[in-house]
C-alpha cells in the first residue's frame, strides 16, 4: 500500500521521464566514476532501470526547489534483499546520475512506514 495518490502520480512521472530518457542523455558525475568499482556497481544497470523502470519501488524528492533541475532519490529492487539507490537530477531533457549504492530492503521498508506514520 501506497502513502497517498500523490506518491503513485510521482512514482508514475518518474518512470515516464526515465522511459523517454535516451541514453545519449544519460551524463554520470565523477563520483559515481570513482565509487562504481568500490561498490561493485555497473553503469549499465542503470541503463537497464531506465529503459524498463518497472523495477523501482519508491521514490523520494531531494534537493532546493529554487536550484536549476529536479532531484530524487530512486530505490529499484535487485533481489528479494537488496535494492540498488540512484540519486539523478532532471536538468532538462538530461538526467544526471550523481550517485549510486546498494542498500538493504529493510531499510526502505523503515522509510514508507515513516512515511506513511507522517501523512496520518
């Protein structure tokens, strides 16, 4: 169950935009360059998620409304334990991949009920 309509309409945007993303527009910071090999992650992956990004599980707005682009923090599911957190920027029709980690399942279970406890 989800928190509100509200998130279903944002979780809904999102996957539209990265499905419209072409992967010529995809620009990855030099952070996410220096961290790929010491988190056993692949830039690859993330084209996967954004051409078929019926593996994202939540979503969550990040960053100053007032600076230039749109910035969220995207939790798509790996396995029944893990799910791999992307934090990317609309500037545009571009989207920036800032970083990107593995994070355990319980985690992002602890944040929607919280989420969830907020909105009551």
């Amino acid at each position: 169950m989800r928190a509100s309509p509200d998130y279903d309409e944002l979780i809904d945007h999102i996957k539209k935009r990265l499905k419209a993303t072409d992967t010529l527009n995809i620009v990855f910071t030099t952070h996410l360059g220096i961290r790929e090999n010491e988190r056993q992650i692949k830039k690859e992956d993330i084209s996967q998620y954004f051409s078929d990004p019926k593996n994202l599980v939540h979503a969550e707005k990040q960053g100053d409304e007032y600076k230039e682009g749109e910035k969220y923090r995207l939790w798509f599911r790996v396995s029944g334990k893990y799910n791999h957190v992307i934090v990317i920027k609309f500037i545009g029709n571009k989207v920036k991949i800032i970083t990107m980690y593995c994070q355990n399942k319980k985690k992002v279970q602890i944040i929607e009920k919280s989420m969830k406890m907020m909105k009551k």
